[in-house]
C-alpha cells in the first residue's frame, strides 16, 4: 500500500459496537426522513462519501467545540459513521428505504382519508 492510498477497511478501534452503530444509523434516518430531508441529506452524504477520512478528521477537531452544543455520546458515534464510507452507504440506504416505505404507505391512503 503506497503512501497516497486510502484503505478500504477502517480501523476497528471504535469503542461502540456495530449493534450500536446500526441503531444510531436507523435512528438518525428516522430523524432525517421525518424533518423531511431526506433528498438534501442523501445529496450531500453521497458528495461526502470520498472524503470521508477529512470529514472524521473535521470533527474530531472541532469535537470540543460541538460537544457543548450536541450530546458528546452522539457526537462520536457520528464521527464513527462519517468515518467509514460502508457506514455512509448503510445511512443513505436505510433514509431512502424509510422514504419509500413512507412513500408506499401515503399513496395507500385516500384523499378522503387525508
């Protein structure tokens, strides 16, 4: 491996467990798909995704600062998702499944019941 490659595999010194990273992720997409975001956080997530290494080095240096606005417990596990680009993908693929499921279910219903 040369000196300007990117591993494929990220280091698995995180101190959550997938169990934990997968819960977050599910809970994040939630979050995204019921604000209504899902487009603009998809767009952006897939623009950071080969930048994932800076963007995990962008937050762990104003880590400080964001731990007094966020919850800090939160705030890691997110640099843990940002830090891995299968996590990236995982994130896009559960908020646009919850948007069509939610899609499905909207189309189910009737004006009337609207």
């Amino acid at each position: 491996m040369g000196m300007w490659t990117i591993p494929d595999e990220v280091e698995q010194n995180s101190k959550f467990s997938a169990e934990e990273l997968d819960e977050f992720i599910d809970t994040f997409a939630k979050l995204i798909v019921s604000k209504q975001m899902s487009a603009p956080a998809v767009m952006t997530l897939e623009m950071v995704k080969p930048l994932a290494l800076v963007g995990q080095s962008t937050l762990m240096l104003f880590g400080p600062l964001l731990d007094l606005l966020f919850d800090p417990v939160k705030m890691e596990k997110f640099q843990a998702v940002i830090g891995d680009r299968k996590r990236i993908e995982q994130l896009m693929n559960a908020i646009e499944n919850l948007e069509l499921t939610n899609k499905e279910t909207k189309e189910g219903v009737s004006s009337e019941q609207k």
